[in-house]
C-alpha cells in the first residue's frame, strides 16, 4: 500500500480531477467513502443535487474564515493511498477504516480532535482512494504535519498486515524524491516516457560516473545538454548547483529548475565532492599483454572485472564503510555500462543502473573509504566509448556482466543483512536486469566455445573432466549436466594450449570467491579462467578437423603455444561522455 503525498493550491481544481472521467476515461464511479463529518461533505458522485462548488465551499471554510494575509499558499493536502499488484480489492467500508487511519496517523485530524482539518476520501478505482483535505484547522490554527509522508507510511505497513494485503518495504529517508503527480501529468501531456526530474537524475549520475574532478561533472554536464547554473559565493566558491531540461518551462516561460539534492541526497555538491576527494580515479589503469591487444572498450571492461569482483568480497566482509563505498562504485560503473552499451544490452543495462541507483544510498556513510580502482574502472568503460556486441567487445562485455551480477547479488546480502528493506528490494531487480543482459551478450562467444569443447577427441575431454572432479568432487557431476560444460572444457584445452596448467589455473579460479550464488558455475568458471589465465574473450568459429588431427591424442600435450589472437574487431571513436539526450 503506497501513499503519496503532495501539496497544492487549488481545492476546486483537484475535485474537478478526481470526479471527472480522467485523462483516458480510466474513473469509474467516482464517490465519497469516507469524510471529516459525513452529514457536512455533498457527494457530486452520488447525489444528483450536490455540485463540486459546494463541496469545494465547504472544505475550504476554515481556509477562507482567515484574513488573505494569513492564508496558507498551498492550502491542499492530497494524498493518494493505493494497493499493490495483485492484493484484493478493498470495500468501501475498508478503504474509509483506511483513510480516517492515515488521516490520524499523519496529523490532518487525529481521533477526537473537534477542531480537526476537514477531508475527504474519493474513490474513482478498485485500486486506490485520493484523501484531500484543507491545511486550516477549524480553530484557525495549521495542523502538525512534520514528516507526514514517514508516518502515513509507517501506518500503510500496519495496514497491510491487518488485511492481509502484501507487505511492503519500508522507507527509510534515504530514497530519492519521486516525481509529484502535476509533474507526471505534465510529462503525459508532453508526450514525455518520464518526467525531467527522472531524467535529469539519470544524466546528472551519468556525468559523475568516472569523473575526475568537479571541473570535469560540469562540463560533462554541460556536454549532455543540460541547462547548468552554479550558485558562486562572493569569494567564487561554488556552493551549489540546479540544472534543467531544455524546453522544460513553467507556466512563466522560464526553465523548471531541480538542485542536485532535489534530484536524489547523493548528487548535492558537497556530497558528490566527498565522492570526488575519496576516490579519485586514475586516467591510466594497468593492463595485461592480452588487453593491450584489445579494441579499447574490450580492454576497459577486461580490467573493470577483476575490480568488481574485489567489490563484491568487500561487501561479504565486515567493513560498512568500505562497502557503503564500493556500492557508490558499483553504481557508477552500471552508469558507465549502460552508456556504452551495444543495442542488444542497452535498454537491459539501462534499467539495472536505473534500479540499483537505489542501492547505492543508505544512512552507512563512506566518507573516508576509498573507492579509487572502481570508479577508474568506471572511468575506464566510459573513456573508451561504445562497445561492439560482438567480437572481443562482445566477450569481455559478457565476462563483466557475469562478474556484475554477482556483485549485486552480494549487495542484496548486505542489505538485507542490515534491514535495508528497499535497498536489497532494488539489488534483486538490478541483478534480474543483469541476467538478462549477461544471456544476451554471452550467447554469441559461449555459442562458439561450446562448439570447440564437442569437437575436442574424447580422451581429451575426459581428461579435463577428470581436472573438474579433482578440483570440485561434491559438484562435478552437475557442472557437467550444466549447458556451459563444453565451453568450459574449451576454455581448459585453451589455456592448457596457451601454457598454462590446467589442473592448477582452475583451481585458482575455483578458490577466487564462491561458486555457492552463481546461476551457472560453468559460465563463471569460464570467464574467470579467460580473465585469470589472460585468454582472449572470444575464440574463433570451430574449422572441421582433418581425419589425421581427429585421431591425435591429448595424453601427450603438445608444447605450449602462444594465446589465440582475438578476432578483429572495428575500433570505436573514444567519447568521454555518455550519448545526447
């Protein structure tokens, strides 16, 4: 049960909305369940003879029983109160228990309180009641409102377990601020997906990801195309900033302004400079013979993974802060991801960096931890540019997603191990949206190793099965029922090929972190043993094999070779920021 409360200034407006057919004819009966005094509220719904103005009239009584000067400006109080998907719809009956509860709960008029603020509770849906009530009490005096939206949600979680409804999490001040319904509207009738204070948080963290310096956010900021104004101290420092969309306008013709801090607690200046002055990242980060090799956007993703999975054993340890910290990070190369994204993981990866925004914030600070490598490994995926959904890009985008979900999966445990309800909620999505991205980007290369390890002689694979059974006995039998099996076994001739034993690399791979959360412990083991063993990500399409090299065994390897070279793939222009809206 979700309330969602704002405040307005017209009375007559919002009762005009709320009993008319709605912006796609979606009102259906639309009437009174509950009221402040049932004998004194006119029902436009269901009495033929009562009329919107009256009922305007009279919720605004003690409003207009004031001098001008001492009304309130924003004398409307709206709170629409709505079930989850799929919990039963509620009688009327309930849904007034509900709204004289909130009503109580958030201080509008408490149980007993004659002087009270006068309300209503409309239903127009199965689904929801809107309360409207007048900020004026009835002795002249405003209600005590603090924290109104905490309350009414602490007592929608009383609520639902009462009626059997579906439990939801509990908030904890740290979210971002949701977009009020006059601005969801207004996206509607701009033909908007979103409203700009979504979007603007979306492109505002695209431009933090990576970001050197505050002198780099701003001009990333301004390269997107946004409208960025500093509030400067006399001395020139800058105190803070406010940006808006291009063409978003109020009803005066100027630019609809949101402060960092509006947009979500983490993108105020002086937080974002804390993230800045803790982790600073480095333009160069080393690399590996292999990588070097690489297109750019392969390469930063090849060095991003090692780093991400560091993330994930800091967030199975006790340190909060470095985990609050590596969190940060963690979001900040999902931002760096879904602006370089290939078109066949894009929207995928866009909507993982979207949710797991919420995980990043909790009342953990990390202030003094530092999150340097990750956020150079954000920076890295971003200088780099947009990654090909193919080739060497396609592989190592495929071996970070891999490492990525069980990043988040970690941050799930470490939510919810300290009662961050919503947080580990939004980690579970992101890591769902990650999944999905991952098949999308590993079915090209593990198509191709999987092809390679059927066509390896027999002996062979029995041989590298004997390496699986020695390094995991309790598992190996369902490893190799797993789909990945034969990429895996391609994955060890490879090595094995390249100079490497094969026995001792994947036990290291093994003993790297646990297999325990991963969906497939083959796919894992693969991208490890790639990443470890400084193998390319992809291999070449299988050639049929002559009937001599078919009847060759492997019981006497042949001399080490060099590592397959990666195929060729096309370079892209390197960008430093995330595309145009």
């Amino acid at each position: 049960m979700v309330p969602d409360i704002s405040t307005g200034s017209r009375t007559y407006g919002l009762l005009n909305y709320l009993y008319g057919p709605g912006r796609r004819d979606e009102h259906t009966d639309p009437h009174l369940v509950a009221s402040w005094m049932p004998g004194l509220a006119p029902d436009p719904g269901r009495d033929p003879a009562a009329t919107l103005k009256q009922l305007t009239d009279r919720l605004d009584l003690p409003v207009l029983a004031l001098p001008k000067n001492r009304r309130p400006a924003r004398h409307v109080w709206h709170c629409p109160v709505r079930t989850a998907l799929g919990d039963r719809h509620l009688s009327d009956a309930e849904w007034a228990e509900v709204a004289r509860r909130i009503v109580h709960a958030t201080g509008i008029a408490e149980d007993g309180d004659a002087k009270a603020c006068r309300w209503i509770a409309v239903r127009h849906a199965d689904d929801h009641i809107h309360i409207v009530a007048t900020l004026v009490r009835e002795d002249g005096r405003r209600p005590r409102r603090h924290e109104d939206g905490i309350r009414a949600q602490a007592e929608c979680r009383k609520i639902e377990k009462e009626f059997g409804l579906q439990v939801l999490n509990g908030g904890d001040r740290t979210a971002a601020q949701r977009p009020t319904s006059a601005e969801r509207s207004k996206a509607e009738r701009s033909g908007r997906a979103e409203t700009p204070r979504e979007t603007l948080r979306e492109s505002v963290r695209h431009a933090l990801a990576g970001a050197a310096s505050e002198e780099e956010f701003f001009h990333r900021l301004a390269e997107a195309g946004l409208r960025v104004e500093k509030r400067v101290a006399p001395s020139g420092d800058t105190l803070g900033y406010k940006v808006a969309l291009p063409g978003d306008r109020n009803r005066d013709g100027e630019p609809v302004w949101f402060s960092g801090s509006k947009l979500a607690p983490d993108l105020s200046l002086p937080r974002i400079r804390q993230r800045l002055d803790a982790g600073r990242p480095d333009d160069e980060p080393v690399t590996d013979h292999v990588g070097e090799r690489a297109p750019r956007a392969a390469r930063a993703r090849r060095q991003a993974a090692p780093i991400a999975e560091r993330a994930a054993s800091i967030l199975d340890g006790n340190d909060d802060e470095d985990s609050a910290a590596q969190l940060a990070g963690v979001g900040e190369i999902l931002d760096a991801l879904a602006q370089t994204a290939p078109a066949s993981t894009r929207k995928e990866l866009a909507e993982a960096a979207r949710t797991f925004e919420r995980a990043t914030r909790s009342h953990i600070r990390a202030e003094r931890a530092d999150n340097r490598a990750i956020r150079s490994a954000a920076r890295g995926i971003i200088r780099a540019g947009n990654a090909l959904g193919k080739g060497e890009d396609g592989g190592t985008t495929a071996m970070l997603l891999s490492t990525m979900v069980l990043v988040t999966i970690a941050a799930v445990r470490w939510h919810s191990a300290r009662g961050h309800a919503q947080q580990a909620a939004a980690a579970q999505r992101a890591a769902q949206h990650l999944r999905s991205a991952y098949r999308s980007a590993a079915a090209a290369p593990m198509h191709t190793m999987r092809e390679h390890g059927r066509r390896l002689p027999e002996p062979v694979r029995e041989r590298y099965a004997g390496t699986l059974e020695t390094a995991l006995p309790e598992q190996a039998d369902s490893v190799r029922r797993e789909p990945g099996w034969d990429a895996l076994a391609a994955t060890l001739d490879q090595a094995e090929r390249a100079g490497h034993d094969p026995d001792a690399l994947l036990q290291q791979a093994i003993e790297w972190r646990e297999l325990d959360t991963a969906d497939s412990v083959t796919d894992v083991l693969v991208w490890r043993l790639r990443r470890i063993g400084k193998l390319p990500a992809t291999m070449d399409p299988p050639r049929a094999r002559t009937n001599a090299r078919a009847a060759q065994s492997r019981s006497h390897p042949s001399p080490p070779q060099a590592p397959e070279t990666p195929a060729e793939t096309r370079h892209v222009a390197p960008r430093s920021r995330g595309p145009m809206r």
